[in-house]
C-alpha cells in the first residue's frame, strides 16, 4: 500500500476515481485495457465486462492510449475523433522505477458543445482578468496634459512655458508651490510631454505613508524580509516606474533616515530590495514637489543639502491663486465643467456677487479651496446660478473691500465708532480659532491638511482643535 493511503477503505477506490475523472481507462505497456468505467463504457456502447483484457484500439476508436504506453510522451488537451464527434483527451503515461509501465487516459469534454460551454465559461474570466489590467496599466499612466492647466495670467503662463520646455529632459524636477496650487497636475503634464510618455507614471505621497513603511513601498522586499512581508516579495515604486517616472509628492516631509537611502539610489540608479543582496538596475525621472522651504530645511538640518541639490536640477515656482487672481474666473469656468459632469447638471454660472467674492478671497487653499467651494455651493444649489447664498460662511460673512469714504448727513467724514477693545491674547486667540475654522472648512474637515495650510505641527493642531472646542 502507497504511503499515506492505508486508512482508505478498498471499496473506496473506484468511486474516487469516478469521482475525479468521469470517464477514465487504463492500460498496461502493451496496451491492453486493465481498467475502464462504466461511464466510459456507456459512451462507447459497450460494457466493462466486455472492454476489460482487451487491446484498447479494439474497443475505443481512434484511440492513441497503446501509443502513450509505449512512448512515455504525455497528451494534455488532444482532440479525440470517435463516434461522429470530437471529444477533449488526457493521456498520462504510469511510470515504475523510471520505466513506462501503462497509461492513463481521461476525457474532459465529451462534445464540442461541452467544450464550448467551458470556453464561454473561461473567455468571460479571461475578458474580465483584461478589464482589471487594463485598469491596472491606466493607473500607472499619467492623466493630465498642459492643456489641463488652466490660466492665462503672466506669473502662470512664464511657469506653464517653463515646465513645458523642460519636460523632453531626463533631468530631475522640483515643483515648489503651496498646497493646492496643482504641483501633481504639472508632474503629470511633464511626464505626458517627454520621451517617457507611454511608459509608466508612479506618484508616491512622501507625507502619507508611515515610516516604517516608505522604504518597502520605494524600493521593495523580498519573500520574508519582515512579519507579514507578502509571499515571492514585491516590486518596489523604482522598479514598477524603470524607464518611466516617478512622482515624489511632499519630499520634504520624508524622514532624513530616508534620504540618504533614495540619494544613494538616484546616485547609484541602482534599488535593493528590503532583506536582498541582489542590486537592481533602475532608470527612472524624478519629479519632486513640497509646499515646504527645502533650503530653511536644509540650512534647520532636517533636509539633506546633497540631496536638495541633486533634485533640485530644474526648479518650476508655482504661484499661489491669490497672486494670480486674473485667473479666477477661467479656473472657475474649468471646475464647474468638471463638477457638473460628477452632479449630472448642466449650464451652472456664477453670478456677479460671486464672482466679486471670489475675486477678493486670499485663498489659502488655492485651486483645491476653489474646487471645494464650487462643489458646496452646487450641492445647495436648486436653479443654475451659484448666489452669494448657496457659498460657505466663511465667505457668505466677507466683507467686501470698499474705496468709498464713510460720510455723515452734512456730507463731512463720518467718525468711526470704536470697536471693543479686548486683551492682545483674547484678539490672537480669536484669529487663531477663526484660522483654523477656516483651514477646516477648505480641507472638507481634514485635520491633517488643515495644519498644513496652517503650516502647523498636527500634533499642535489637534492640541489647539481641544483648547477651543472645535469638532
């Protein structure tokens, strides 16, 4: 008895069989039938009584089961003619101390209908794994253009020029600009612009990722390396973006242990895995972008000064919305446009209240602030036309800024009344919560972007959220 077989009772053995291959025979080294089941028997119209002993050509037409038992050569999927129709076979030579002693032979589809029921079974598999990777490849491509950077001041028009010359060298990039002001657009319009357009496109969030974890997602691990490491290991963002480009977002928050570890890669072009010994060739364009002053960083001791120089190869400022407020109406035009695809409405305008406020707003959040507010006041909106009713509070409650002189009934310069006075703590507090109201309300309630616009530690936002009681 085979090892491991023992505890299987004798008259198991047959309705196993059946029960894996439906129609089965095997033959010895000469060919002859020693086994066949009924349901092999009953499609050949014959009985086992009358197929067993017998050389197998003699009893299955167009058989090649004798050949198999001689050759030792396996036939996996081979078309078997018999009986006016074509059925899917499997032939398996039986080997005994390295010698071919027999075969095995099973069928998989009895008819072509069969197999073509298998077929629609499998091509809708087939079609659905090519929808995933058709997904998948998209990801790894860039979506925007130049064309999708919207604006036609001077300070915005000289950067999109810049950008747009630069974009055909494999140079290192650096977008320096506030939060919102579309560093990740400029990086995807780049990528879209240069020789490496049709190869892949990875953008990586330096900020959002633990650090414990940015090493493994740059350059990868192997099977392993750590507690939970996926089995065979994986590809790192280096090697998924060779020969493309790779999106550094928010490089001034990656840790310093970090830095030295992607220098020497951009150095080197060169990745190991996490827990490797194998080094693995790289080619790959850096674009890197923060909100944040690398060269405060760098002179703080918090930045590394070789590797700020060794980004920052071609520098592309992005001006702020507030610096650029020409361009407020066309922007405006662009995001409207866009959410009015994601609400299903159409002809939405602003009016020119809004238009006014719009206009006098510093921005803090820039076009991603913008993009926030068109999308609250649609959601309130009944008609077409966004008043000055259907914007935040914080905008609804603006004052407007005036040039005309406050006069009394005698046409003479009216005095102004005296505002409170209250303590320069009680005043500072009072901006401060009105600050970070603010923040909140441009983030959608995102505290931790919140303090970035605020250009504030996230432990001292949420600490300051406590003290003044806000949710």
């Amino acid at each position: 008895m085979y090892p491991g077989f023992e505890g299987i009772p004798n008259n198991w053995y047959e309705q196993i069989i059946n029960l894996i291959a439906e129609r089965i025979v095997v033959v010895d080294h000469e060919g002859i039938i020693l086994y066949i089941n009924e349901a092999y028997c009953e499609f050949l119209g014959t009985t086992v009584k009358d197929a067993v002993h017998r050389p197998v050509q003699d009893v299955i037409q167009n058989s090649r089961m004798h050949i198999v038992a001689k050759t030792g050569q396996k036939e996996l999927a081979a078309l078997h003619p018999i009986n006016g129709s074509e059925m899917i076979a499997n032939r398996l030579p039986i080997m005994e101390a390295g010698k071919v002693v027999g075969a095995v032979g099973t069928v998989m589809f009895r008819t072509p209908e069969e197999w073509r029921m298998y077929k629609t079974k499998i091509q809708g598999l087939v079609e659905e794994l090519k929808y995933y990777k058709t997904k998948a490849e998209k990801e790894l491509t860039s979506k925007y253009r130049f064309n999708h950077l919207i604006g036609n001041s001077a300070a915005f028009t000289a950067t999109k020029k810049l950008a747009e010359r630069i974009s055909e060298s494999n140079s290192s990039v650096l977008l320096i600009g506030e939060s919102g002001t579309g560093k990740e657009l400029f990086a995807h319009a780049i990528h879209n612009s240069s020789m490496r357009a049709s190869l892949p496109f990875i953008a990586i969030n330096c900020a959002s990722i633990p650090e414990h974890l940015l090493e493994s997602e740059l350059f990868g691990y192997e099977d392993g390396a750590f507690t939970g490491a996926k089995k065979g290991g994986k590809k790192g963002k280096f090697e998924i973006a060779n020969n493309g480009t790779l999106f550094l977002d928010e490089i001034g928050d990656m840790p310093l242990s970090m830095q030295s570890k992607l220098l020497r890669v951009l150095q080197e072009k060169e990745v190991q895995r996490v827990g490797g010994q194998k080094s693995i060739v790289v080619d790959v364009r850096i674009i890197a972008a923060t909100h944040r002053d690398l060269e405060k960083l760098v002179e703080e001791g918090t930045f590394r000064q070789d590797l700020y120089y060794r980004l920052n190869v071609i520098k592309i400022d992005i001006p702020p919305l507030r610096e650029r407020k020409e361009d407020i109406p066309l922007i405006s035009k662009s995001l409207l446009k866009k959410l009015e695809g994601k609400f299903y409405r159409k002809g939405i305008e602003l009016s020119d209240s809004v238009k006014d406020r719009l206009m006098q707003h510093s921005w803090p959040g820039n076009i991603r602030e913008l993009e926030n507010v068109l999308e609250r006041s649609i959601n309130v909106l009944d008609g077409k036309t966004i008043e000055v009713a259907h914007l935040p509070l914080y905008l609804r409650d603006m004052e407007l800024e005036t040039h005309h002189d406050i006069t009394d009934e005698n046409n003479q310069p009216a005095r102004k009344s005296a505002l409170p006075i209250s303590s320069l703590r009680e005043t500072l507090a009072v901006a401060e919560k009105a600050a970070m109201i603010n923040a909140l309300n441009v983030t959608n309630g995102n505290k931790q972007e919140a303090a970035k616009l605020l250009e504030i530690g996230k432990t001292s936002f949420y600490e300051k959220c406590k003290l003044y009681a806000i949710k």
